[in-house]
C-alpha cells in the first residue's frame, strides 16, 4: 500500500513510520565508527571557527574556503552511480542557452524520464555539492525515473543570503523557459530545503510559475533556532551539533538580515498558496521541530502537505546506506513521479 494518498484536496497528513532493520549488527557498528570519526572532524573545524570568530574574522573566511575541501574529501559516496542505477548526462548544448549557474544534470540508466526534478543541495548555506549528495541525487533520478538537474548557488560566507535564493530561482526560470512543456518538482535538503522554499514564497509573491511539488529532507528552515528540538538537543549533548555553533553558521549566512526574515527563515513566511509539500524528517535530529512547525503553517494556511516522520535516524539520512534511506527515497520517489504526472 502505497503511503503517498493521492493529493486531490488541500490538507496535512502526518505518517509515523518505522525504519526497516539494520542489514546486521557489524554493519550498525561500522557506520557509527565512520559517522564518529567523521563528527569528531567536523567538530574540530567548528571549534576552529568559532576561535576565529571571536579572534580572527578574515582568518574565519579563509578556514571556511579551505574546509570545503575537507568536507568533500570526508564526504564519500555510499553508492556509485552505476550503483544507484543513474548517470551523470551532458547539459543542454547547441542552441539552447546555457543555464545560469554551473550544474551537474542526473538521469535514470533505464526506462524513459518523464520531467525534471530541481535538486537544491544542502551543505549549511557554506559547502558546495559533496560526493555524498551527489550520490544521493543519482538515486532519486533512479527512483523517481527523471531528470535532476542540481544548480551550484553562492555561497555564504563570501555570499550572503538571498545571494543562494536569487540562484535558484534564476535556475527555475530558466529551466522553465528553456523545456517548457516539461514538469518539474523541486528537491531541497537541510540548508537547502531553506533556500527552496524561500525561492517558491518570493516566486509566488510575484506571481510567478512555481514547481508542481516541493520535497523538504529535515529541513532547516528557522535561523533564529527557535525550536524546542534544538534546545533540547543540544544541552542534552546528543547533537551532532551544539547551538552555538548553529548560531554561528545562521549568522554567516544571515549577515545584516533579521534570523526571522522569511528570506532566510521561510518558516516565517506566507504558506498560501504554495504547491504540495512532501517532508521527512526524523524526531532524533535536532531539527524536527522545524519540520512539525512547518506542517502547522501549511495546514493555518489551508495548505496541503505530508509529514512522514522516522523516529532515530540521522539528519538527512538519505545520504546514508542504512534500509531507512532507501525507504525515504523510494517515498519520496512516489511522490516526485505523481507531481510529474499532474
């Protein structure tokens, strides 16, 4: 039975769903030695940061830029694309106009894609598209039998907000005018799960076409941290991230604007009107209150959206092997193909 009901009348609908178990015991174990030798990194380069936040602001911009290299390196594929069933395809050429930013473009190996997902990568506003992500992307193209094109955007520090919301919609347009006749649906994870749905509000504002479908994985949507999930998280010490730390990254991305400004906190911006929202999230990551307000804001407004919510995954797990990743994309996947048949 499929958890996707067919999306005919505006409405919210909450799932609570069960990960599939671990392959074996020996598996868990290794991913949570990978995951802490990774987190123990990450930490490091966090602490850095905020030294040099408080000591160093033009030595904080440097360390960032050469963190995205660590990052990347750190962040290895679970499957290749092969294995995911994907491939990476050439961009439009000849007489088509070339896109407005770099991109990398994503197809199923078999059968006959219909449409286009948008795929906005996370990344905390500041990394650029991993080789994880990347692999995640190649899976939804699989599963969801579509084209991904996934836009790089500006990047914060050196680019604040909107700087990455004005890219991607520049992306959207130009999809849109360059296939036409072509659906899409957009994608966003984490951080940029913020960027998109910020993009959709202002294109909607302006009265503007706007994808068929939005698909948010735990989403991070409130700069101004004011979920009980985050508080709780991080004093409880079962983060992978403590807030300060969070409230660092918020203010690099944020910097002269309002952490409550809808721009960079969507969360806080109008819901009406929006296209059909899909939302997993999980109720061990420190964000899943944004998720739960989120769905709230969309049923006062007279939204339609589904929350599906796992109980001790990671944040955006989809990036992961474990069987609750394949079980959110292929959801997710069903989703992506309705909005595409519209």
């Amino acid at each position: 039975m499929s958890l996707n009901p067919a999306i005919d009348q505006p409405q919210v609908r909450r799932f609570e769903v069960e990960s599939p178990p671990e392959p074996s015991l020996l598996a868990s174990a290794r991913r949570r030695v990978l995951k802490g030798i990774e987190q123990a990194l990450t930490d490091w380069t966090i602490r850095r940061a905020l030294h040099l936040d408080a000591t160093d602001p033009e030595g904080l911009i440097r360390h960032i830029i050469r963190s995205r290299g660590t990052y990347a390196a750190l962040s290895r594929p679970n499957l290749s694309l092969a294995q995911a069933d994907a491939m990476r395809i050439s961009g439009p050429h000849g007489t088509l106009p070339a896109p407005p930013t770099p991109a990398e473009w994503f197809a199923p190996l078999r059968g006959e894609p219909r449409g286009f997902v948008l795929y906005v990568h996370g990344g905390s506003f500041m990394a650029e598209r991993s080789p994880r992500i990347t692999s995640l992307i190649g899976r939804f193209a699989a599963a969801a039998n579509a084209r991904v094109y996934s836009p790089s955007y500006r990047l914060a520090p050196e680019h604040p907000c909107p700087a990455a919301i004005e890219d991607i919609e520049a992306a959207f347009a130009w999809l849109s005018r360059t296939w036409p006749d072509e659906p899409v649906v957009g994608v966003g994870e984490s951080a940029g799960a913020a960027i998109l749905l910020a993009a959709a509000q202002r294109m909607k504002a302006r009265g503007e076409a706007m994808p068929r479908g939005l698909m948010l994985l735990s989403p991070w949507i409130d700069l101004s941290l004011q979920g009980r999930s985050m508080a709780l998280a991080s004093l409880s010490g079962v983060a992978t991230r403590e807030m300060h730390s969070m409230a660092l990254i918020a203010r690099l991305y944020l910097r002269d604007l309002s952490a409550t400004d809808p721009v960079a906190s969507p969360l806080f911006g109008d819901m009406a009107g929006l296209p059909p929202m899909l939302i997993h999230a999980s109720r061990s990551d420190m964000l899943y209150d944004d998720a739960v307000r989120l769905a709230d804001k969309v049923r006062d407004a007279n939204g339609d959206l589904t929350l599906r919510l796992w109980t001790e995954e990671n944040h955006v797990w989809e990036r992961t092997s474990v069987p609750a990743a394949r079980q959110s994309i292929q959801l997710g996947a069903e989703f992506i193909r309705e909005r595409l048949a519209r």
